[in-house]
C-alpha cells in the first residue's frame, strides 16, 4: 500500500471521513422560505433600518470602543457581501425547484390538454354520426308535412265519396215524368 501512495499516476484512497448527510427537499424548502421573506417588503424595511442604524451607531457614536465600524464602513460591507453571497444561491435554488414544479405542471396541462382534444374529437365524431343518422329519419316538420298532405287528401276523398253518393243517389231513384192514376 506504500507503493501505491508514492505514485503519483494514480489517485490516493478515499479517506473515511463521512460528511454530514442532509435531507435535499428539506434544505430546499428551507431555501424557499428564505427567499420567499427576501422578496419582501418586510425585509426590505428591516434591511433598512439595520443598515440605517449601523450608520447612526458608527457616526453618532463617540470614537473609541463603541465605534466598531469607522468611516468607510469595511465590517458593514463584509457583513452585506456575505449576505449576498448566501442570498444568491438560495434563491438560484429556489428557482429551480419553482422551475421544476412549473414543468411538471406544463406536462400535466399538455396531459390534460390532449386529453381533452381526445375528447372533443370523439364527440365530433359522435355528433356527425347522429346528424347523419338523424338524416335519415323523419323529422317533427316533415311528419306535420306530410300528416297535413295527408289530412289534405283525407278530406278530397271524403269530398269525392259525397259528390258519387249524391250521384249515385240522384241516379237510383225513379224519374217522375208521368203522373201516377189514382
């Protein structure tokens, strides 16, 4: 194994040394929150009124050990770089959860939008094939049509067995042109 550790061509052995393990969805909820209140107003006024009450200590205050942050304010900048610092990557994490969600999201909504047109499309179909069906058969308007024509024709008939039964009458009985003796 010393032999191994002399080369340099070839890569050392892992050590043991385990680092702490975390939960990814708990940090990134966590990042979430954070981000979340730095998108605030809140934040911004308590941002504010740190900030204006460092410069207040730092200038108001008499100098000497009360005065931790002179003139060019060097420790406030520090503390606003790392605040940056952590700021940027929790919020670049944040991002790309709501990204994440965002995008299983739009395949949903494509899931539902096909759906959907599936559904139209078979409903198209089965209305075209009830309007042709519904073609062929008879209709309220054709049938009072047709009943009307019918009714039409009933009463010409009737008309016309009249006219022939008063004919017909007319013609059995017996002509009177001569007198009777009595």
């Amino acid at each position: 194994m010393s032999e191994r550790r002399d080369r340099l061509d070839q890569p050392r052995e892992p050590g043991r040394v385990q680092l702490p393990k975390f939960d990814p969805e708990a940090f990134g909820r966590w990042s979430e929150s954070i981000a979340r209140y730095m998108g605030t107003a809140k934040f911004i006024v308590y941002m504010t009124v740190v900030i204006a009450a460092w410069f207040a200590w730092n200038l108001l205050a008499p100098p000497g050990p009360l005065q931790f942050d002179a003139y060019p304010h060097q420790f406030l900048t520090l503390v606003l770089s790392l605040q940056a610092s952590y700021a940027a990557p929790l919020i670049l994490l944040a991002q790309n959860r709501q990204a994440d969600r965002d995008r299983l999201a739009m395949d949903e909504d494509r899931r539902r939008a096909a759906m959907q047109k599936a559904d139209t499309e078979f409903l198209t179909r089965e209305i075209a094939s009830l309007r042709i069906a519904l073609g062929e058969v008879a209709t309220r308007d054709f049938l009072r049509s047709e009943l009307s024509r019918l009714a039409d024709e009933l009463d010409e008939a009737a008309l016309r067995r009249e006219k022939r039964a008063r004919t017909d009458e007319a013609c059995s009985r017996p002509t009177s042109t001569h007198a009777h003796p009595e």
